[in-house]
C-alpha cells in the first residue's frame, strides 16, 4: 500500500503488523514515512524515533531528521 501512494492503507497495514509485533523495525520506519506522507510530523517523528531505537543506525533516516532539527 505505501509504495503504490495508499498511505492511509498503509498506516492501517503498518498499526495491524505492530499489534503481532511490537518491535517491527519496518514496521515502525513504514509507519512513520506513511505519517510523514499524509502530513502528521509529529507522529511520523515519533514512529522514527521508535524505530531508530531498535536498530542499527539508518545513515538515510538519521540526516534526514537532523535536517528537519529532529535529532537526538
């Protein structure tokens, strides 16, 4: 759903995957780029900061949230 533009069913996807496993790193980074997609930056910021938790270091995700003045 995300990357044919359906954010809304993939927020859906991403909320029912998290449910079976709260940890889902992909889950977690799908979830907030589909945040980001439909204009709720605060959401998308904090599904970002979940998953950066989890996981090694996304070298993408991590400048692109110092340049938004997001990081940590």
């Amino acid at each position: 759903a995300f990357f044919d533009s359906r954010f809304g069913a993939a927020l859906q996807a991403c909320r029912r995957a998290l449910l079976l496993s709260p940890d889902s790193r992909d889950a977690l980074l799908r979830l907030g780029s589909s945040y980001y997609a439909l204009g709720d930056e605060p959401r998308a910021r904090q599904a970002w900061d979940r998953a950066r938790a989890l996981g090694p270091p996304d070298a993408f995700l991590t400048r692109f949230m110092a340049e938004k003045g997001w990081a940590k």
